[in-house]
C-alpha cells in the first residue's frame, strides 16, 4: 500500500476524481449568478430601476455576447416585460438557480459518497488480504483485537475523506473566491476587509488545529491500547480468577482510562477554543459591513441593492471558508491515521499473492518431503532446530518423539508452514513448501495442531471448513436476485475485491477422502471420521441436548413420539422407572423448575415470556388467593439470601451461578439491595416490583439441582393445585405461549431426550443418569434413527472458538476434519495431547489404520506426547536438543536412545 494516503487515492480514483472536478467547475457558473441576482431584483423592479416611465419595460434573457473579431452577435432576443413581469422572471430564475445548485450538490455529494464507500471497501478488503498473507511470526506481534479495531474503525474516516480529497477544497475554494471575487466586484473596500479577516481564519485556525490532531492521534492509540487490553482479559478470564488478580486489572484499567480521560479533556478545550475564536471572526465581519457598507450607501458610493447584495454574498463566505479549515484538519488527521494503520500492516515477508490463487481441482506434490540443513528459531531468536536434513517419502508412519526442546514440535509446525525457516530448505521435491500455492501445499498436507481452532458456526460447519477451497457453481438467479448479484459483482470489481461468489457451491468433492463419489457419500465420510475419533457419543449427546421442530420435521417428531410410547412401556415395566420422573398432570415433577410444574408446560424463551405471564392479572390474582404468591415469595428470599451467603465476596466463586442461567455476577449487587430491602417488612411492605423480582427468581428453583432444602411438600401441593385454575383462567395470548406437555404431541421447546422420556432424568452423569440415556439410545438405535439424532447434534452450534466442547472433544474434531480430508500428508502435533492415554492409544491406532488402509500412498507424521504409543509407527524420529539423534525402526531407535528414560513401548 502506498505511504501517501493521497497518492493512495488519487491512484484509485483517478478516473473518478476528474469526472466529479469536472462537474463542481461546472457547478460555480449558476453558484456565482445566484449572487448577482439579488443585487438586479432589488434594484430592478423593487426599487424601480428602469422603470422610471410608466409602462416601462425591460429584456428579460437578452444574450448578445461580444466575440472578438466578429462583434456582437444576437443569439437570443430575450423578452420585453414590465416591472410586476421582471419582478417575477428574477424571482422565478433566483428559484431556479437554488434547485440547480442544489441538483450539483446532490449529484456531487451522492457521487463522493458512493466513490468514498468503493475506496473504504477497497482498504478493508486489502488489509485483510495483507492478514492472510502475513508470516506466523507477525500473528505473535499484532494483537486480535488491535487488528479488528484498525480494520473496523480506524479507517472508517478514510472512506468519508475520499471523496472530499480532491473535490472538496476546489468546491468550497472555488465558493468562497466566487463570493469574494462578487464583494470586491461591488466594493473594493468591503471586498479587501472580507479577504483580510478570511487570510487571518485560513493561517492562525489551522495551526491551532495542529494541537488539536497531536492529541486526536494520541486518543486513537490509547483506545487501540484499551481494545487490546480487554480483549486480554476476556481471553484470560479464568487465569485473573484463578490467580485473584482482578483488582489489578481494575486498577490497570482505571489506569489507562484515566489517561484516555485526560487526553479527551484537553481535546474538548482546545478544540471549543479554536470553534470559538472562529465563530467569533465570522461575527465580526457583518458587524463591520453593516457599519461601513452603511456609511458607503449614505455617502452614494454603494447603492442598496449592492450592499444586500455584498451581505447575502458574505453570508456564503465564512462557511466555505470554515468547512475548507475543517478539511484541512480532517486531510492531516487521516494523514495520521492511514499511516498508523499502514505502519502496522507493513510486513516485509508478505506471502505472494501467486501462492493464494484460486486453484480448482485436486493438484498433487511435486516430490516427498526434504529437509535439508533446516534450522528453525523462535521469536526471541532461540534455537528449536539446528541444521537438520531429513527425507520423509510417501506411504510412511512416522513418530517425532523429543528427548530435550521442542524440536519434533518446531519440524512439524514447519512442515505445516506454521514456523518458517531460518535458514535452510524444507521441500517437497525440490520445491519450497513456501514457494508452493496453498491449493497444493494447503490441501495435500494436512497439519493439525494441539489447538486446533473452530469458527462459529455448527459442527458440521467446522468439519467440512477444510473441503471449501474453491467456489464451484453457482446457485440459479433470475428476475431482481439476478440483477442484484450483478450490481454487487460490478461494483466488487470497481472496489477491487474479487468477484467470489459466497453462495456457490464451495464443497470440493475432490478433496474428500477416497470412495467418497459425491456430495451425496460426505455424510458417510463425516460419520465414518467420527468413528475413528470415537467421536459419535459426544455428537449423540448433543442430538439428544437439540431441539427439533415438529413442523420442519413432522416425520422424525411422529417417530420419536412413537418411540416415547415404546420407552414409556418400558418405564412401566419397572426397568428405568426409578430414575425417571414422567410429566404427569396430578403430580409434581421434583426434577424441574417451579416454572415447568405450575405452567405444566415449556415455554420457547423463558427468561422474557416468564416475567410476562406472572406479571398478567390473571397469574397474580390465582397465586395471591392460593397462597401461592407468599410461598414462592417466602422461597425467592431464601434462594437470594443462601446464594449470596455462598458467594460472599469472592467473584471467583461465580462457578455458583453455571446452575442458575437467569443470573449473572453483574446482577448479584442488585440481588444483595433487594435482600436488604425486603428483609425486615417480608411480603406485607415488599413493593410489587421487590416481590416479582423474588418470585421470578423462585420459578427457577430445582431442589435436586440447588440443593438450597427450600422445596417442601407444602408449596408442591399448592403448585399443583394451581395449575389447573391458571389453565382455565388465562387469558388465550397467554396460553399461547405456553406448550402443554401431552403424551400425544412432540413438545417443540423441550429437548428431544426429554421429549422422548417424556419426563426428567434423575440423577445426569452419574450410573443411573448414563442407564436412562443408554435406554434412549437404544431405543433410536432399534427404531433406525440414530444416525438422524447424530445429525441433529452436527448442526449444533459450537460457539466462538468451539468452546462449548471441551478441549478433549476439540482435539478429537480437529483430527475428525483432517480424516475427512484426502492427502498425501498427515502432520498431527501432539493433537490428543488432552485426552487419556488409554483413548490415546486406541485413536492413534485407528488413525494409523484408516490413512493407511486407503492405499492411496498418504503418509502420517505424528509428534506422540505419549512415547509408549511409539510402536505403532513403522519408523520413529528421535529428537534431542534440536538434533535428530536416532531415525529408524523400534528396536535401533531404542538401542540408539541409551538412557535418555524414553519409553517407547
């Protein structure tokens, strides 16, 4: 990108920019004769000009130019009127001249914004595309969240300054020279004080302004800082709780945003300063007309209509003349920004843009992997690898076991050009891994990290993140869809981004390991890496956790419905009867919310319908007559008062709060006043807000979750026995909201483990809780629909990150999504290094035997975290301080390894 943001533009624009000056010239010829027309109305037909004699009349439009050599030549007559007619020609062509000028404004305002939004979109899109290209090493400098706020904000201004850099100070220039060149026209003393006090605002505001644009730079940095500092610690959350460390964090941040306050404050004076010696020298100036234009008019040297003339032209001075000072603010303060944002992108080993090409179909390597005399450093320069040659061919399993250092680690991360060399050369054949385009290199060698990262979106999403390399074809358009995906690729072409199509068919076919045919065999390939991965009882769980819509899904809700009525005999029998609690209509389900047993019923969005129903006349009136209200009043307290005993003062102790999802550490200060307050006077003095308050947070109350010994048979009873009066008494809108439970119906808000027991499980996780779910799987199992169930659970979303898995189960779905792939290198870097070892084993040995039973001749580097599971691999690598110290079969390596305490076996 080029250091110059004018350069920058200019070069982008160019085109643009001349087209839009063109118009603006062309915009100053009625601009400067909606000065001159004042001057003719009042002296005209107004004061009587002209029309000395009755019945009187002048040519309106009378065009006789004077050409040199020729004379004058009558082009057009104009038109004979009397001074009413002249009075209203002026004042109609005055109209006029003010809708031209303000089409010219539009048309250029319009043309600048839509040139601004094309360049804007022009800077983001290469800023991204200069973070695709970065180096590893540079992702370890720049911040995340630095980055995302430089892209998002920082160059926002860039957008609006583009189509003012050029247009602006020729417009409001050739503005306000066109009303002082009128004034002096009129009055060459007026027209001299006029460009005096404008000389004064155009050279001491804008030097002002420079404090102003020192400190404007300042405040972009500290917020950038602060950005980064928060995003720190949301990513580091559970280490300040951990270590107790959050008061420095608030004394850090009280830190920083006391300085951000003091850099604003000092902005605010100097900047009303400036606003107000500015306002004050375009006050002055109309002082001085009045007085002086009025002494003239008395003198008869300035007549009337050319003084209301000089003032209706001064009016359009001061705020061209203000807005060209603000353009010369705004031009440095871009300046600023645009190069702080190009110092930070600025790398000096960008990977070309030849290696990132689009690259259809599936191309092979050029050779097998060669190392040779490979040295790889960290950042701080030490050294993991130290001149190491090497040859790993095809159809090979290969352990990297470490002695001492991150050798085995840095040579896999190298080969999937997460490290880049120091010096030396790692090859495939005799090219460069480097030097090869990604839809090669990218595809044929699979590397999969211990951490492994997860976008947001469904499992399914992540899984087949790897296929999508290419669009393929796209969608048919027709009509208005057609006319604007086409709208969108012009102006994509105009911005400089490349016209990708994100609805094609991105999932290449190709790219799937072998005997997938189709798109139509993926779903097998996916279960099938699932299964290598032992990852189908975690996907399963998640099925069962899902929601399914009867209506989008009418057959699966039928079967599972059909399925209930198979397990609920089952349950009868007696065989899981015990850790099952059915919804029944008479009685009372202890294993859900208060909320669940009055409305005996889901609701789709709980924390906003709840507070709604409770709140209605009909809900109140049935559990103050009951004595309901009191109870779950009476409960609420206890709840509020045991929980803060529980957290006390600790915020760290908010690991309280993953049972209670309605509330969060932020709410727990105004818990502890609402305590306070109804404590003394009980439910007779709680204000009606106090007393919702506690019963909307008793509705959440599960005694075998809370464990808090506030459930009693008492308010069971009176739960129940409400029900049924707020079943016949609500209102139909309520009702509504509120899904019944019905043996005969698929509930839509519950989940479908619950919706197949058609009751709650006791007792989840533990033996009994894993009884009642093999039951259910069983059952899907025996009716065929399993595999429907695992489906539903790949569609679950996984969350920023995949962080609603565990580190196990995303080192598990990392080397899922290589499976899935097909090429000729697997590179896994201690990728189960958070599982145990007994799992361990047993994936690492269906890993092994999945590659190489394809018999496509693909090859499976792994770096073991445990070396016992060395024996697995046909050859074993051995790595001491950066040096390979034995490479070869299970017995030589072990012979080769002496003492170093290494088992391999």
């Amino acid at each position: 990108m080029d250091k110059s943001l004018t350069r920058y533009i200019w070069s982008h624009t160019r085109r643009e920019q001349i087209w839009v000056l063109a118009v603006v010239l062309l915009s100053m010829i009625p601009y400067y004769l909606s000065f001159d027309l004042p001057k003719q109305i009042v002296n005209g037909p107004i004061q009587g000009m002209g029309f000395a004699e009755p019945g009187a009349t002048q040519r309106f439009l009378h065009w006789a130019p004077d050409i040199p050599l020729i004379g004058k030549v009558e082009l057009f007559p104009g038109l004979d009127l009397d001074r009413l007619g002249m009075l209203i020609a002026l004042s109609l062509t005055f109209l006029g001249l003010v809708v031209v000028n303000g089409v010219f404004k539009l048309y250029i305002n319009t043309f600048k914004g839509r040139m601004g939004e094309r360049l804007l979109r022009r800077i983001r899109y290469e800023l991204v595309d200069r973070l695709l290209r970065f180096p590893p090493a540079q992702f370890r400098r720049l911040k995340p969240a630095e980055a995302a706020s430089m892209i998002k904000d920082e160059v926002e201004p860039l957008g609006g300054f583009t189509g003012d850099a050029f247009v602006q100070p020729l417009m409001l220039g050739g503005q306000a020279l066109a009303a002082l060149l009128f004034i002096l026209m009129q009055s060459l003393w007026l027209g001299a004080l006029a460009g005096g006090i404008a000389a004064v605002q155009g050279l001491i505001i804008p030097r002002m302004r420079r404090r102003l644009i020192a400190l404007g730079r300042e405040r972009q940095l500290t917020a950038r800082q602060l950005s980064g500092r928060v995003n720190e610690i949301m990513d580091g959350i559970v280490t300040v709780h951990a270590l107790d460390t959050t008061n420095l964090e608030r004394a850090d941040l009280s830190r920083r945003l006391g300085e951000i306050f003091r850099i604003r404050y000092d902005l605010y004076q100097w900047k009303f300063m400036v606003k107000f010696l500015n306002n004050f020298l375009a006050q002055v100036t109309p002082f001085v007309f009045y007085l002086l234009g009025g002494w003239l008019t008395i003198r008869g040297t300035l007549d009337v209509g050319q003084l209301v003339a000089v003032i209706n032209a001064y009016k359009e001075l001061p705020g061209p003349l203000k807005e060209l000072i603000d353009w010369d603010q705004a031009r440095q303060d871009v300046e600023v920004k645009y190069e702080q944002v190009v110092e930070q992108f600025r790398v000096d080993e960008l990977i070309p843009e030849t290696v990132q090409r689009v690259m259809p179909g599936l191309a092979r390597l050029p050779g097998p992997l060669n190392a040779g005399s490979l040295v790889l450093r960290d950042d701080s320069g030490n050294l993991l690898l130290d001149h190491t040659t090497l040859h790993i061919g095809r159809s090979e399993t290969v352990a990297l076991v470490d002695d001492h250092g991150g050798g085995a680690e840095a040579f896999a991360a190298a080969i999937g050009r997460a490290i880049w060399p120091a010096s030396g050369k790692l090859a495939a054949g005799e090219v460069s891994l480097l030097e090869l385009p990604e839809g090669v290199a990218g595809r044929q060698i699979t590397y999969v990290p211990a951490e492994g990262y997860f976008f947001y979106g469904s499992l399914l999403d992540n899984l087949l993140y790897g296929l999508r390399h290419a669009p393929g074809p796209s969608p048919r358009r027709s009509g208005a869809t057609a006319r604007q995906f086409q709208w969108c690729q012009t102006e994509a072409r105009a911005a400089g981004n490349p016209p990708l199509d994100m609805d094609a068919d991105w999932l290449d076919v190709e790219s799937v390991a072998p005997n997938a045919r189709g798109a139509h065999d993926i779903p097998d390939a996916v279960m099938a890496a699932l299964s290598v991965t032992e990852m189908q009882d975690d996907i399963l769980g998640l099925g069962l956790m899902s929601h399914v819509d009867p209506l989008e899904k009418p057959e699966l809700a039928r079967r599972l419905v059909e399925i209930r009525h198979a397990l609920r005999a089952g349950i009868d029998a007696g065989r899981i009867d015990a850790h099952v609690v059915p919804f029944e209509r008479d009685r009372y389900n202890e294993e859900a919310t208060i909320a669940e047993n009055l409305l005996f019923g889901t609701l789709e969005d709980p924390m906003t319908q709840m507070p709604r129903i409770i709140q209605s006349p009909e809900v109140r009136s049935i559990m103050m007559r009951g004595g309901l209200a009191g109870q779950l009043f009476d409960l609420g307290l206890g709840m509020a008062t045991t929980l803060l005993e529980l957290l006390g003062d600790d915020p760290a102790q908010d690991v309280l709060l993953n049972d209670l999802p309605y509330l969060t550490m932020e709410d727990i200060p105004d818990l502890r006043q609402l305590v306070l307050r109804v404590t003394p006077g009980g439910l007779s003095e709680a204000t009606r807000d106090d007393r919702m308050g506690l019963i909307r947070l008793a509705m959440f109350y599960v005694e075998p979750v809370q464990r808090f010994g506030l459930m009693t048979p008492e308010l069971a009873r009176t739960v129940v026995e409400a029900r049924n009066a707020i079943h016949r008494e609500i209102s139909p809108e309520l009702r509504a909201m509120i899904e019944p439970y019905d043996p005969m119906r698929y509930m839509r808000s519950a989940t479908l483990m619950e919706n197949v027991l058609f009751g709650k499980s006791r007792d989840t996780g533990t033996r009994a809780g894993q009884s009642v779910r093999a039951a259910v799987v069983a059952a899907l199992d025996e009716a065929g629909l399993t595999r429907r169930v695992m489906e539903l659970g790949l569609d679950v979303n996984i969350g920023v990150g995949g962080r609603r898995l565990s580190l196990a189960q995303r080192q598990k779905l990392n080397i899922a999504r290589a499976l899935i792939r097909q090429s000729e290198y697997y590179v896994f870097d201690k990728s189960l290094s958070a599982v145990d070892p007994r799992t361990q084993e047993r994936i690492v040995c269906a890993v092994v035997a999945t590659v190489t039973e394809r018999g496509d001749g693909a090859s499976v580097i792994w770096v073991l975290t445990n070396t016992r599971l060395a024996h697995l691999f046909g050859r074993i690598i051995m790595f001491d301080r950066g040096r390979i110290v034995a490479d070869g079969g299970l017995d030589t390596v072990s012979a080769a390894s002496g003492g170093s305490g290494i088992a391999l076996s």
